[in-house]
C-alpha cells in the first residue's frame, strides 16, 4: 500500500464522520483558506507517517507502514469541555479498530492539550499500520 493510498483511506474515513459537520474539520494541505468558525465545535486531520521496516521476505520485501492519525478538536475557552470530550469518544468509536484493505487502525487515545489561542484542545491519537 503506498502513502498516497493511505492518505486517500483516512481522509475517506474523516470525510464520512458524521459527527461534525464538514465545513469544520480542516483537512491537511487542503485547497483554500481553512477559518475556525466563530462558535462550536471544530478539529484538523493530520496524518503522521512512523519509519517503515522490512516485515518479511518471500520472493520480494515486504514492507509494513506505521504511523498516527491525530484528529485535532478545539472548541472556544470557557464553553464547556463536555461537547469537546463527546466528539473526541465519538472519533475514536469511529476510527478505532477499522479496516480498509491493508490499512487498519489500532487503537484510540485521548490528550487533553489545554488552552491555547482562545480555544481548548484535545487530541484523539490513533495508531496504525499498513502492509
């Protein structure tokens, strides 16, 4: 599976979420000017490729790919971390454990980032590997 195949399955996968709507989910390197919305709930897709090794050898290499999928969620300071905490277990729910051919996620984890530029962070930090 190339990096390119896996980019397209996980932003696929953010692009099907239906917990949020797509106008607030900034997605990376995205054609245009991402702006947070003024009120609720937002987060950012990133995609964080681990080193790749040598798995096993039959008539070729094969290569398996780690790597991280952080979801990024921000909701203004001082409205509450009850909505904030729901969207990161409802992401979790929806990228843990998931398959799409060689690709599949492992499991889900929550960092509570804090308050930074006006916004409370948290982060949902999924594992996987592909190959």
């Amino acid at each position: 599976m190339t990096y390119e195949e896996i980019r397209q399955a996980i932003v696929g996968r953010m692009a099907a979420f239906s917990g949020l709507e797509q106008s607030r989910i900034a997605y990376p390197n995205h054609p245009g000017i991402f702006a947070p919305p003024d009120e609720g709930l937002w987060c950012r897709l990133s995609i964080q490729p681990g080193p790749a090794f040598m798995a096993g050898m039959a008539d070729r290499p094969y290569t398996r790919k780690p790597g991280l999928i952080v979801v990024q969620c921000f909701a203004r300071e001082r409205t509450g971390i009850k909505p904030l905490t729901e969207l990161a277990d409802a992401l979790e729910v929806h990228f843990a454990y998931w398959r799409h051919g060689e690709l599949e996620c492992l499991e889900a984890s929550h960092v509570d980032v804090g308050p930074a530029d006006g916004f409370y962070q948290q982060n949902v930090r999924v594992a996987y590997r592909a190959g």
